[in-house]
C-alpha cells in the first residue's frame, strides 16, 4: 500500500518494495514439502507393507523388497477360508453388527446429551462435561476384569449385547464432546425462529436443527464406527467364536503347522478390514474434516 | 494475557467434573474392597488424593 507524508510544502510519495523474490529456490516450500512427504511416509508405510505382503507368496514372507513380488490372492483365499479353523466372513458380519449397534445407539443418546449441554442453561453444566471427559480418559483395561466378571454371572459372555454395551460407553463420550462443540457452534436464532412459527422446542431440534447439525453427525458417526471396529481389548475376553469381531478374530488366526504364525493370511485379512474404513473415509472427508474444525473457531 | 472469568470458571468446572469422576471411581473401588475383605490402604490412599483434588478445586471455584 502506497503511502504520503508531507513535510511543509514538500509532498514525498513512497511505495514499499515488491517482496523479495529470491533466486529461484524456495527453501521454505521445499522444507514444508518434504515435512509433508516425511509424515505421509510415515503414517502410510505401515499400511503400504501390509499390503504388498498381503499380495506376497507365503513362501517370500520375509523378503524385504519394497514394491510387490511374487504377486499371489492365495492369501486372500486363505484369509476367507474355514479350512483351518478361521471363520474371518463371519467375524466381519459380527464387527458391522457390533459397529452399526454401537454407533446408532450412542449417536441417539449422544445428540440429546449434547443438546441439552450445548443449548441449556443449568447450574453445573460444565460439570456434567468433565465427567464425560473423565468417563472417556478411563483405561478400558480397569474395566476387563469386572465386566468380564459381571458378564459371566448374567450369562452374557459371547453375546452381542456384550460388546455393544462396553462400546457404547467408549463411543458415548467422543459423541458427547463432538456434538456438543458442534451444537453450540448452531445460531441461537434458528431454532427462536422456528418457536416463533410455532414449532415445539422438540419440532425445532428435529425439523430445524437435527438437518442442519447434518455434517456433525456424520463426523461423529464415523468417528464412534471407527472406534468400535477398532476395539480389541475387550472383544478378546468378552465374545465367543460366533461372536467374534474381525480384531479378534485375526488375531487368533492359524497357520497350516502347530505354532505357524500366518503372517501373509493375517496381512491380506488387514487389508480387507481396513478397505470399509479407507472407504468410508474418502467418501466422506469434507464432512469429516467440517464436523471435526466446528467449535474450534468462536465468534 | 488474563484469561476471561467466565471461561476461567467453566475449565474450572470441567477440571472439577473430571477429578469428580476419577474420586467417585476411586469411592467405589474403596467400597468394593471393603465388601470383599480386600487390602484397603492403597485404594484409600488413592481416594484420598482425589478427594484432596477434588475439594481444592471446588474451592478455587467458590472464590473466582
């Protein structure tokens, strides 16, 4: 921007200098391009072995070449079949039944939860929030012993009911918090407007404010799946071999000898677990990457 | 830079939820080994530490 000064009758005019534009190399664009490479390698490279393995002759397990050899699906025939005992269809079938369960659930109490907490004004709300912060910071691991143990007296250990409702109570907490920040986030006057047109406070949250709080339900949903496909610890103690997720399941995988780990059978199963969740993901990272920044930037 | 009370006393609040839960955690495990004819020091000990916490901190909220 130009700007004038005068001095007496003297009237100088100066301009700032156009930005320096060096000599061709932008340090500062190659070092953020090469942060960038560095922590995409970082996170993909797992992912990428797994795969190129996953595609590996049984036979070249351990071959370190960095790009696919000895090209085969045995692996995925493998992962399918019941030959020897892995049942990974039907544990794919328990995962979504488990995951649809526990993110339906926890996404109906949830957005209720953090409408009241987000539109409300009660005396300890702030509170209420804490707790479900702390009830999401308990190690799942204290809880094992005694869900395994309360489970058994009731007869629930590998029931379905089981592992949902454990999951509902990891999930719950993350619905809670996004919703929460994504509510608050509404315009007050929407949902005044809607009372004005004679809408009930329960019209106004379902036809005005349940549309719009669309991307953060989404989010959320996504985000409590992902969890509840993920979950290990407690599936391991708590399911049976019907009910087993895919975590589980993989995990108990065996290979055609007395102690042969399958590695190549198990990384063609990781694959095909982790394909839902890519999926899911590509289809709906604007929404995700929406619902995740709502809340962070106030006024 | 001072921070604005009133988002001072909603972290404090979310801080006291938060300890809060970890001392009634604490409460319960206590109870449990009591029930149960457990060893109760260590478990005592912890929910004394939480409850420490936990009425320090509702204390500096009654004075902000």
């Amino acid at each position: 921007m130009a700007s004038v000064t005068t001095t007496g009758s003297e009237i100088q005019t100066s301009t700032p200098a156009p930005p320096h534009r060096g000599s061709g190399v932008r340090w500062g664009a190659i070092g953020s391009y090469a942060g960038i490479a560095a922590i995409v390698i970082w996170c993909l490279a797992p992912f990428y072995w797994m795969v190129v393995t996953a595609f590996r002759d049984v036979g070249y397990t351990f071959d370190t070449t960095p790009w696919p050899t000895h090209v085969t699906l045995d692996n995925f025939r493998t992962a399918f079949s019941t030959d020897l005992g892995n049942h990974l269809a039907r544990a794919l079938v328990n995962s979504v039944i488990i995951g649809i369960c526990t993110t339906a659930i926890a996404l109906i109490v949830g957005v209720f939860a953090a409408y009241a907490l987000s539109r409300l004004q009660f005396r300890g709300k702030f509170i209420v929030l804490g707790v479900v912060l702390g009830a999401s910071m308990f190690p799942g691991v204290a809880l094992l012993t005694p869900l395994f143990q309360l489970f058994t007296n009731i007869h629930w250990i590998g029931t379905y009911q089981a592992l949902i409702i454990p999951d509902i109570s990891f999930a719950l907490p993350l619905t809670v918090y996004t919703l929460t920040a994504f509510f608050a986030e509404m315009p007050w006057e929407l949902e005044q407007a809607a009372k004005i047109d004679g809408c009930t406070p329960g019209q106004a949250f379902r036809l005005v404010l349940l549309p719009l709080a669309a991307p953060g339900l989404f989010t959320t949903a996504i985000l409590a799946f992902i969890s509840s496909w993920n979950e290990y610890l407690l599936a391991s103690e708590l399911s049976n071999d019907s009910t087993q997720p895919v975590t589980v399941a993989i995990a108990g995988f065996t290979g055609a000898q007395p102690h042969q780990e399958p590695y190549t059978t198990v990384m063609a199963a990781g694959t095909i677990v982790t394909i839902p969740l890519v999926i899911m993901v590509l289809l709906f990272q604007r929404r995700i990457v929406a619902g995740l920044t709502a809340g962070g930037v106030k006024g | 830079m001072a921070m604005n009370p009133r988002a001072r006393n909603q972290r404090l609040e979310m801080v006291i939820g938060i300890i809060g839960f970890f001392a009634v955690a604490a409460l319960v495990n206590v109870v449990a080994s009591l029930v149960q004819g457990k060893p109760v020091l260590m478990p005592m000990v912890v929910l004394v530490a939480f409850t420490a916490l936990l009425g320090y901190a509702v204390r500096v909220r009654r004075r902000s």
